[in-house]
C-alpha cells in the first residue's frame, strides 16, 4: 500500500518544500532568561536579575509549545537573538554592532565571555553553536515536533519572526512558492492516521509507540497532488481545507483555559468528530480501500495522547 502511495504522490521535500531544524545556542544557561513584571528586567536561569533591551529578544519554542493543530508558546522566557533576519537571509551581528545596538544586552554576554568560549563550537564568542536556518524559520508555515506519538503537527502563525524555534522543539516546514498547495491542506494530510501509520513505518520507534520525525523521515511523506480536472479530488481538497481550519479554532478555544467543563466536553467531542472527518477524506484521496483502512486504524489506534502534546526533550 505504501509503495502504491509513492508512485502516485510526491515527496513533501519535491513540492517544494525547507524543512528546517531549530537552533541550538550551546549555552541556553546564558541566552534564556525569563521575564518579569518591569520592562527591560529579567532573570537568569540562576535568579539573577539583569536588564536588557527588549527589542534584541525572541521567544524560544520548545516540544512542549506547540501540538496537534494548536499553537499554545508558553512565552515566560525570552531568548538573546544577536542576528539580522531580511528576507531570505540572515546575518550575525559584528561585536561593534551589538555593542552599539545593544549595550545592556552586549556587557551580559561581555561578562559570561568565558562560558561561551568554552562551548565546542561557535563563530563568534556572543553567537550560537549551530544558528540553523533562521531565514527559513522566520517565513515558515507549519511546525513539525521531534518526537509524536500521532500527527502532532501544528500551524506557525503569522508573526514567526518574533520566536526561535529551539532545536529541542523540531522542525519547521517553509512551504516554496512554486508548491500548488495549501498550508491547511498539508497540515490536514500531515496530521492523517494515513501519513502517520506511513511516518511510523519507516522511522525510530520507541517506547510507548513514539517515533522521531526527523527531516530524513518527514521529507519523503507521499503527498498527493490535485489535478485541476478531478471534481471529486477537487472537492475533498477544498473539505479538508475547510475542516483544518475549525479544527485550528476548535483547538485554540479548547486551550484558551476558559471554557466551563460542560462547553470543554462540546469543544472535545466536535474535534474528534472533524478529525475523523478530516481522516475520512485522506483514505478517500489516495484510494485506500476498506482492508487497507482497518490496517492503518490498527496501526495507529490506541496511540493518542491526552495532551495532544510532545514530551519536553533536551535534544
């Protein structure tokens, strides 16, 4: 069935696609504080209270910041971002830069000099140990975790410049422009029983049933494409475009934190209710038959966590 699939879809790297691992600082001791009450104030991981420019800050996004269909950061933390992202590019600031820029920001990282220079790697003493892909991160559109246990993949918001996705947190996926696909359409198929059941059969799989969704395994997921001249496949297209965006808001209301017990249990069971839908016109676009159904629903049955969340994971 999967062999079937491949032939008759194309690779999620060949629509075109950036899959994109998260940036690791070496140091996140250093880079990470988190925030207080007073603008411009705020404490190390040790307690010690620092001030710092507001504007050279991001907010870092970890496993536990995003899940199946939902985008909930924390946001208690802030991350020093010493680079300059323009569009397709990226760029460290020069010492002088960040000195001038960002005096306050520059003599914290001046008097944690030695711990950074004792990292393994780094280009400059104030940068990152691996600053991975940051013009890719800033434009992305969905957000795929390092380890699920089911689709656990998630929309990256408009305003993605204003976080950094943490290594520890996976990948983001940059949808080119020469892709004829719509990003709720990809989120809807990567978050399938179909594509999942196809994820788990060809990655690491660990206890509990959780499995690595790495570049090496998500790059090759067979999407498939709709011809203009396919009413049908057209239709199901444009449903489950439909169908992930109540889903996105469904989501957002359940974790919003402010729905009664009665209305959370309504919200609950109308997610289910749309994913199977969602799940439904999957198997009907790529022609799964009724055997081949029960096989993936076994395979990935049972599987589902409470949460909808990753485990935190210091990758």
């Amino acid at each position: 069935m999967f062999r079937r699939l491949e032939g008759e879809s194309v690779r999620l790297l060949d629509l075109p696609t950036d899959v994109s691992r998260g940036s690791s600082t070496g140091a996140d001791d250093v880079y990470i504080v988190s925030t207080t009450e007073r603008t411009g104030v705020y404490l190390t991981r040790k307690g010690e209270s620092v001030r710092l420019e507001p504007e050279i800050l991001r907010v870092p996004l970890y496993a536990t910041d995003f899940g199946r269909y939902h985008f909930t950061p924390a946001a208690g933390e802030r991350i020093i971002f010493p680079y300059a992202v323009d569009g397709g590019s990226s760029a460290s600031m020069t010492e002088k830069q960040l000195k001038s820029r960002f005096p306050r920001a520059f003599e914290y990282l001046k008097a944690r000099r030695r711990d950074l220079e004792a990292r393994r790697q780094f280009v400059q003493w104030f940068g990152y140990s691996a600053p991975r892909n940051l013009p890719v991160h800033d434009s992305a559109h969905l957000l795929v975790p390092l380890l699920a246990d089911r689709g656990l993949f998630s929309r990256f918001p408009t305003g993605a410049r204003h976080y950094c996705l943490m290594a520890s947190g996976g990948f983001s996926i940059r949808i080119g422009d020469g892709a004829d696909v719509s990003s709720n359409y990809l989120l809807g198929l990567l978050n399938s029983k179909l594509l999942f059941a196809y994820l788990r059969s060809t990655s690491n799989v660990f206890r509990g049933g959780w499995i690595t969704c790495t570049k090496q395994y998500v790059g090759p997921l067979p999407i498939r494409l709709i011809q203009s001249s396919d009413a049908a496949a057209k239709g199901r297209y444009d449903r489950i475009v439909s169908l992930v965006d109540l889903m996105l808001e469904l989501n957002k209301k359940k974790h919003a934190g402010s729905l009664a017990p009665s209305e959370l249990d309504h919200v609950e069971r109308d997610i289910a209710s749309t994913d199977a839908k969602i799940d439904d016109l999957v198997f009907e676009l790529y022609g799964i038959s009724d055997k081949e159904r029960r096989i993936v629903e076994e395979e990935t049955g049972g599987r589902i966590p409470d949460s909808g969340r990753q485990p935190a994971t210091h990758c």
